[in-house]
C-alpha cells in the first residue's frame, strides 16, 4: 500500500529558481515560496525544468534545496525535481549522497536522448524505486525526452513497485492517459503534467497537477483544480477558462521563460533566465501583460 499520496494530489507548482544578474535570487525566491502558498497550493516541486535545474551547478542545487526546506518548514509538501537523466546508476549515486531532510519526495524523468526500449525504461524506475529513499513520482515528458513511455509501461511500474507513488503524465496525448486511470492501482497518483490539459484529465479521474502557472496564479489554479476534484465542475470550468488564454504565451518561446515574464509583471521576481535560454522579448512580454489585465484587470499585485 502505497503511503502519503494524499501529499501529492491536488496542486504542485514547479517553482522558478529567481536569478538577478545571473546570480540566484533567495529574497524572490522566499517571496515566490510564501506566495504559492498563501495561493493554496498543495505542494511545491523545486528544481525540475522550471527551477532550470540544468543550468545549476550541484552546490547551487544543494543551496536551494536547503534554503527551501527551511523557509516551507513542513507548510506544504517538497518534491526535488532534479533527479533525471539516461545514466541509471549516476543517478543512484546522487540519491545515495543526497541530503533528504526536509523532502518529501522526488520527480524523476523518462530517461533522455539515448531514446531506451520499454523494457528499459521499465528496468530503469524499477532500479530507482529499489535505491530511492523518498517516494518517486515518474515524469513521462516526451517532448523533452525524445520517447514516450508508454501506458502499458506506466501501469506495469505501478503494479510493480509502491515506491512509484504515480506519474507525470506530459505526453498531451488524452487517450494515453484515460488508459493510465482505467487500468492503474487505486492508490497511484495520475498527475497532469500540462497546465492546459489539467481540466480534462481531472474529468477523466486524474489526481492533479504539476503546475507552471501556479507560480503567477496559484489561488485560481490551485482552486480550479480542488474544485474539480471535489466535483463541483462549473466552478472549475469557469476558473479554467479563466485563464486559458494565457497559457500560450508562457511557453511561446520556451519554459520558464514566459512564466518569468508574468511573473516580473506581478513584481514577484525580475524575468532573468541563464544562458542558453534567454530573456522574454518585449513583445511577449506586452502581450502577456495584456492578457493577465484582460483576465483579471489591471492588477500587479494579485496575491495581496
């Protein structure tokens, strides 16, 4: 039986890792934290692709590791996100030496560019699960990734191991999905992965989400989704089209790289990305600025 899924069902938001002139931004960084929180959200995913994990060294990583465990102090659940990879026993090494006071659990991504079988995603979690001392939600992202893991695949790590405590789904492909829920153990977590998607899986019996718009707008996200888990479905659809028409412009030239700029916007933390990603354009950033005034009018200070 798999333990502590309640922690993770509802609202978690891959938080932004705030950078000021390329140096991490711990005074954002507790804003954005105190933020989502007062917003509602159930828990807080940090360094994952949001939190620009890859452009990170390993002491940066273990900064903020740290530094949020502290400031969350227990208030809401803490998943590291930055346990991908295609190098299945380097990442054991790191969970052996890693620091885990204060983490709830561990979002670990479909191995990347090496493009494995099934059969070795499949050997991959179930190695992970063996070693992991924390539970691991799974991160199917094939954009990202260069494979899909497959729903066959999926069900088979959660009939398999109960320390896969449920799976990321971010393919955007429903019918894969609506398979994963229909065929899963009760007590596995199906987490929607796309923020614009996350209302149709609700409705298909998902459990969640794992949120980037969350960081901007965590009480609407947040009560969009607790609304439909607790089926009151108009509440939750008025909230979704709420925002809908923002979600375009957070990815239109890369994550996190829109969700900066709203965020900037929201004085919550500067836009500030590292290379190679780069800054939002003006004129997304203006577009974005539109579309958040059109939501909920002109508002720079949201949370308040």
């Amino acid at each position: 039986m798999r333990q502590n899924t309640q922690k993770f069902r509802g609202t978690g938001v891959a938080l932004v890792t705030p950078f000021s002139h390329d140096a991490i931004d711990f005074e954002s960084m507790r804003r954005m934290i105190n933020h989502v929180i007062a917003g509602g959200v159930d828990y807080i995913v940090c360094l994952g692709t949001t939190g620009e994990a890859t452009s990170l060294t390993p002491y940066e990583c273990d900064q903020i590791i740290a530094f949020m465990a502290e400031e969350i102090n227990g208030r809401v659940g803490l998943v590291y996100g930055a346990f991908g990879g295609n190098n299945t026993q380097v990442i054991i090494e790191k969970m052996q030496s890693q620091n885990f006071d204060g983490i709830d659990g561990i979002l670990s991504s479909s191995p990347n560019y090496v493009k494995p079988s099934q059969e070795g995603i499949f050997r991959h979690f179930m190695k992970l699960a063996d070693h992991s001392p924390r539970p691991i939600i799974m991160y199917n992202v094939p954009s990202r990734t260069a494979s899909n893991m497959e729903s066959e695949t999926t069900v088979r790590l959660a009939e398999s191991h109960e320390n896969l405590l449920g799976i990321k789904e971010a393919s955007g492909d429903m019918l894969q999905g609506m398979e994963i829920i229909k065929h899963k153990p009760k007590d596995f977590l199906v987490i929607s992965g796309d923020d614009t998607v996350t209302f149709p899986l609700l409705a298909c019996g998902g459990d969640g989400v794992i949120s980037v718009i969350s960081n901007a707008f965590p009480r609407e996200f947040s009560e969009m989704v607790r609304t439909a888990l607790a089926g009151d479905w108009e509440a939750s659809r008025n909230l979704n089209y709420q925002l809908l028409d923002i979600h375009w412009y957070l990815y239109t030239e890369g994550s996190p790289v829109g969700i900066k700029g709203a965020l900037e916007y929201l004085n919550l933390c500067s836009r500030d990305v590292r290379l190679p990603l780069v800054n939002l354009s003006e004129v997304n950033y203006a577009w974005i600025k539109t579309e958040i005034e059109l939501a909920f009018g002109k508002m720079k200070e949201l949370s308040t």
